[in-house]
C-alpha cells in the first residue's frame, strides 16, 4: 500500500473553503511556567490546540509541508495564523518552537531565525543557525552572528554564509 499525500488523506487548515477550521480563542490552557529567562504565553488558544493535534500524528516530512503552509498564510496576513505562529513562537516547548521555525520556510520571517538562535534549546538553536543564510537580510545576519555563542555553530554559520555568497554580511561582522 503507498503513502497518502496529507492533502488527500486530511483537509488542510489553509485550501480554499477551509478557513473554518481554525476558530476563534474559546477555551485557555495555562502553560508550565517559564524556563531559563524565555518569555511564555500564559494560554493557548483552541487553533494553536487544534494546530497541534492535527500535526501530531503526521509524518516529519508531512509535518513540514504543513508548517511551510502555514508560514504562506502567515506571509499573507492572515490574523489567526498571526497568532497561532505567535503563540508557538513563545512557547515553553522546544518542540513548538521548532514547529513555529518550520513555518519560516512559508513565511521568510528571518526575525524568528535571529531569535531563536539565543533559544534555551540547543534543538532549536542549531536549526536557526541553519537558517540564517537562507532567511536573513544583510542586517540580520550581522545581528545572527553576534547572537552565536556556540563556537561550532557560528563557524558552520560562517561557512554556510561564504557558500551563499552573503561575504558582505560577513565582512561587516569580522571587522
């Protein structure tokens, strides 16, 4: 029997006619409290919820294709993905915070990949540091490169940034 593609087999919270699925704010979670110095959502709401159970049980490649829909939709202005994403963004899961980071494959939010790489989690930082080169304006990357702190992950930084021809980024950073 061969893979379903998630479009298939699911409805996809963002195609056409879908935008029901993700509905206001209904019911709050209390979060755990905050851990090393990041700063928490107190609640969740019922579409981040709902987000998250529906990502659950799929497949890393299908959960990816979702996220990356997800960040599309976030790029478009979309208030509730606004929120969602927000939401993900802060919260005390690493895990939720690599689903947020996912989404910058959609949204081109180089913003999160600079904040993430001072994240507690070293799941989450090494994911950033990958990013940085694809996502980041000139700026951005000057801030990146100043926020690595892991001698490793700013030297792969560097060098991922020479082969994306970003030398100017880089320059700016050594001098």
């Amino acid at each position: 029997m061969g893979m379903v593609h998630p479009k298939q087999s699911r409805k996809s919270f963002f195609g056409p006619g879908n935008r029901h699925v993700l509905t206001p704010p209904r019911n709050s979670e209390t979060l755990a409290p905050p851990t090393r110095g990041i700063v928490v959502s107190q609640t969740r709401s019922a579409a981040t919820e709902q987000l998250l159970q529906y990502v659950e049980p799929l497949s890393y490649r299908a959960r990816f294709a979702h996220m990356v829909e997800v960040g599309r939709a976030f790029a478009q202005g979309d208030a509730q993905v606004h929120q969602v994403l927000g939401e993900l963004h802060v919260s005390a899961d690493a895990y939720h915070r690599l689903l947020a980071l996912m989404s910058v494959f959609g949204s081109r939010h180089g913003a999160w990949v600079v904040e993430g790489l001072s994240d507690p989690s070293r799941s989450v930082r090494r994911r950033a540091s990958r990013l940085v080169a694809q996502f980041c304006s000139e700026e951005q990357i000057v801030t990146a490169l100043e926020t690595i702190v892991e001698k490793r992950i700013l030297c792969r930084t560097l060098a991922a940034l020479v082969r994306g021809r970003k030398r100017a980024a880089v320059d700016a950073f050594l001098d």
